[in-house]
C-alpha cells in the first residue's frame, strides 16, 4: 500500500509511536530551596521563568542565591549576570558572601576580612570564565540587551539572569506595555531557540500586578511571586519571604512553594521547616 501523502509540516499522529514514547531528557537544575524544586521541577533549559514582587522586597537577594547554587551544582555552563540597578563589583560582592557566609557588602563586617581572606572568597567564587558580566552602565536599548543575552549564550552561558526588565522599559521612550511585550517576546524566542533558561525581574504595581503589561506573565513559563510584609512589628516575621508559584506550564503545580529567612548575621536566605511555616502562617513571632 502506498503511503498516504501529506503536506509539508503535516504529520499522522499514527506515525508518531517513537516520539511518544521516547523518555523526555529535560536538562534541568535544582533551585536552592526544597520547596521550590517540589512544585516546580527545577529549572529547565529554554524555559522564561519571571520573578515578581513589589519595589525593595528582596528580589535580588532571591537571584543571586539561584546564581550561586547553580555555579555549585552545574559543573560546565555558565551563567550570565546582567543587574542593572548595581555596580558589578557589588554583583560579585553579593555572589562572595554567600561562599563566605557573611555580608560582605557591609563595612563592619568587610573590616574584619582580611585582603587575603577576600581574595580566597574571589577565587573560590569569581575567579572563573563561567561568570559573565554585562558592563551596562551607558544605554539599556532593548536590542541590546537582547544582542548581549546572545552573546552570553555564545559564551557558554546556559543560565541568564535579568535584574530587572521594568529598568529596560524605563530607560524607552513611547509605550511601555508595548515594550514589555516587545522584549518579553523575543527573550521568550531566544530561550528556544538557543536552549537557554532566563530568569528575569519585573516589579509589581501597588495592587500586586506586573506593571505595565500581562504579556510578561502570559509568556513566561514559570511565574514565582515574592511576598515580604517589611513593616511588621516582629523583627523575624519582617524578614521572611513567601516565594509563591503562580504560573507553572511544565507541571501546573502552584501555590506557596517556600518561605525564606534572612539571616542578617550571614546575609544568607535560610528555608523555613514545616513547623515554622505554620508559626508564621498562624501569625506568630520568632523564637
């Protein structure tokens, strides 16, 4: 019997047995913190996951900790860094004081840190071609940033990160709505095209939505909201962070996903046990 023709780009789903059944090899990382990878899987190579949360809630402090637990759990691919509210030494600085467990940003703790014990800290962390650095300082044109995340990926970054996409839109003349679709769009393009995660930032408005546009959320695969309620009267409840998947295309699973601490002594953002959750949750205060 002949073969039944079809046209270009057309397939019988009878024909497609080895595709179905061929075991899907997601390349994937661990993020941090338990509770994320439960419901979300890790994070998965061409996928646009998008952090969001209100102006000075901590959302870097979130980044740099996914930065660095990637350069402890990926022996090869890199990671590009492009920050744009900070200097990148202060970027590397952050990225330090995790290896070191103390903020070193902080001038009495960089006091007692000796230039050889820094330079230990660099060298256990920086001191490698797998960091890649956008120096931004000058115009954030879209086509820019777009051309510099190609560029990272040439690199050898698999792994980039955008702090923040409401900073580029800013710096625009003409709609912003339009903007934020327009680069959303096209970073969503290069994830698939190139086989790359991009974990960007946006901020939220007062009600606790993305600003400017809902097409950054409709394209983005994985969606993680922060909560943090920085004026409450108890100083352990005002530094811990809800991280809360909204979105999540791979698996649906959403819902809260972790709580995170600061502790103020390392710098560091410690997972909340089962227990604690229900402390805080109840309204409770620290120990």
């Amino acid at each position: 019997q002949s073969p039944v023709w079809t046209p270009a780009g057309l397939k019988l789903a009878k024909d497609m047995w080895d595709e179905v059944s061929a075991a899907k090899n997601y390349e994937t990382q661990p993020y941090p913190w338990d509770g994320m990878n439960a419901l979300t899987y890790g994070i998965r190579l061409s996928e646009l996951v998008t952090v969001t949360a209100q102006s000075g809630i901590g959302k870097t402090s979130v980044i740099k900790e996914i930065e660095h637990a990637l350069l402890r759990s990926v022996a090869t691919a890199g990671i590009g860094v492009l920050h744009l509210e900070e200097p990148n030494g202060d970027t590397l600085l952050g990225l330090m004081s995790i290896t070191a467990n103390k903020p070193l940003h902080l001038p009495d703790v960089r006091a007692e840190v000796t230039d050889d014990e820094l330079r230990k800290y660099y060298d256990e962390t920086c001191n490698t071609d797998r960091i890649v650095i956008w120096d931004h300082f000058g115009s954030n044109e879209i086509d820019q940033v777009l051309n510099t995340v190609r560029h990272m990926a040439a690199l050898g970054c698999k792994y980039v990160f955008l702090d923040h996409l409401s900073i580029v839109v800013s710096d625009q003349s003409g709609d912003e709505r339009k903007q934020l679709d327009e680069i959303s769009t096209k970073l969503k393009t290069i994830c698939m095209e190139l086989n790359i995660a991009v974990i960007c930032v946006i901020h939220q408005n007062r009600q606790g939505e993305i600003r400017g546009t809902a097409g950054v959320e409709q394209l983005s695969n994985m969606v993680i909201k922060l909560h943090r309620d920085k004026e409450d009267s108890d100083e352990w409840r005002r530094n811990v962070t809800k991280l809360v998947v909204q979105k999540n295309r791979f698996c649906g699973r959403t819902g809260p996903a972790c709580y995170l601490w600061y502790d103020g002594d390392t710098g560091l953002l410690n997972e909340l046990t089962k227990d604690q959750i229900e402390r805080y949750e109840s309204g409770e205060g620290g120990e």
